[in-house]
C-alpha cells in the first residue's frame, strides 16, 4: 500500500522544467510550446527501486529531427540554478545523468560478450526485471477508437509500434544490483529494453528525466498500478472482458470519464 502511494504520488512532473514546456493543472502532461529544445522535464519524487515512471507520447511535430529522451539524474530539479537547455548533453556533462535517445527502432541495448536473455511473451500479465513486476497492460499503447482500430490493436498485441508513434508508451526504472549499485533499463511498449546505463548510486535518490525534444511535442504521465488495483481499473477489467471491441462502450449507460478511461487506457 505504501508503495501504491508513492507511485501515485510520483506519476506527476516536477514543477521546475525546461523554459519551452508548459504543465497542465495536473502536472501530468508536458508540452513544449516553442522550438525543439528547452523542454526538460523531471519526476515529481525521487523513484524507488523497481518503480517505472512512463510517459505515452501525445503530440508530435513535424519538421526536426530527433525524438524523446528518457533517463535518471541524480540531480534534485530544486538545486538546479538554470535548467539545462538538452538532456544530452548538456545535462549529462553536469555528472550522475544517464540519458538514452529514443529511436525509431533498434532501441535495444546489447552488451558485447552476454548472451540474450530470454524475454516474456506480449501476452504475460506482468513484465519482469531483476525484481521488478510490472503489469504489462498498462505499459503498452493503445489506438484511439476508430475505424481501424481493430486493425490496429494487433498491431500493438505484437509490439511493432514505432516506439517514436503517438501513442507509444516509455517508460524508465532503475533495479539495484548486488553490488550495490543499480542498472537503468528502459521499456518500449512493454519491452525492456536491456540494461542501457550501468553502476548507478543506490545511495542518492534518482528523479526520471524526460526531454520533449525535437518531434516530440508533448506527453502525458501514465500512472502504474502496483499492488492492489484501483476500483476504476477493476471496472475497466470487467467491462473489456465483457464486450466485443472498444468501439461498443460507446453505448454503454456509463459515465463518460469511465468510458473514456476504458476506450483509451
């Protein structure tokens, strides 16, 4: 339960940011409003071990190049005299930051001389990492509701969304190591990606770093439920197994906040 709280309680963003982004109420969406720089954005809270803290991508904008950044710093937001203008690399040169650069594809971090571990289906309830355990559902993107959707929820299910698409979910966490340091991992979708920072402090607390860079115009904190689930995703659960595509809630008697949380999540 304790944990339950802190997640919820970190699923926001820090109110110190990038000058080009802009918070809305809830501090759960990040969008940057000028430019393609500018726009770093912190967790609220330190992260605990183990915890994810995951952004779906909302709004693109054509015409730069580059993509989200996504990372850990050891730097409290607070004691930043001005924030750093990029994650990379600027933030990074200030020391204790691992940034990684999303990519289209081949985001997977493979480490000379380790053989390739196996990895749980799409289909597995949970995503494991050291021991971590991450309900897999809500690390995956789902369409909007729409004439193809049907189309493109198998599309999702196999996990070849570009992991740079609106509605791509990214996720970062760090697990400690019994040497007593940590590994940073990245997750896509509901993959993880490999262990793409290593040697992390244990001993500081770490904030997730997301840069709205380039392309990437805005994105929104999606909460992780651990634990127990919340009655509003129970409900969800009941209703998706009840019906045939998501297209159907719409005629639904309920409440539009529901249904839209059923549609979308």
């Amino acid at each position: 339960a304790a944990m339950a709280a802190r997640c919820r309680l970190a699923a926001r963003f820090h109110h110190i940011h990038g000058t080009n982004i802009r918070l809305d109420a809830s501090h759960t969406q990040a969008t940057r409003v000028e430019s393609f720089a500018n726009g770093l954005c912190f967790s609220q809270e330190p992260l605990a071990p183990g915890q994810i803290f995951l952004v779906e991508i909302e709004e693109k904008e054509l015409g730069w190049c580059g993509h989200l950044r996504v990372g850990l710093t050891a730097h409290d937001p607070q004691s930043l005299e001005v924030v750093p203008e990029y994650s990379l690399p600027d933030l990074v040169n200030m020391g204790d930051t691992w940034v990684f650069a999303i990519t289209r594809s081949h985001n997977r971090v493979v480490v000379e001389g380790e053989e390739a571990q196996a990895r749980g289906g799409p289909w597995e309830p949970f995503l494991m990492i050291a021991r971590a355990r991450i309900p897999r559902d809500t690390l995956v993107g789902r369409s909007r509701p729409g004439r193809y959707s049907h189309i493109l929820d198998d599309l999702y299910k196999m996990n070849v969304l570009p992991a740079t698409a609106r509605r791509s979910r990214i996720g970062v966490l760090y697990v400690p190591q019994p040497d007593g340091t940590a590994d940073m991992h990245i997750v896509i979708n509901g993959e993880d990606m490999g262990p793409s920072a290593r040697g992390l402090p244990t001993t500081r607390p770490l904030y997730a770093v997301i840069d709205v860079f380039a392309s990437t115009k805005s994105v929104r904190v999606i909460p992780v439920d651990y634990g127990f689930p919340s009655l509003q995703t129970l409900c969800r659960l009941v209703i998706q197994k009840h019906i045939v595509h998501r297209l159907a809630i719409d005629g639904l008697d309920l409440p539009p906040l529901l249904k839209s949380f059923c549609q979308h999540e």
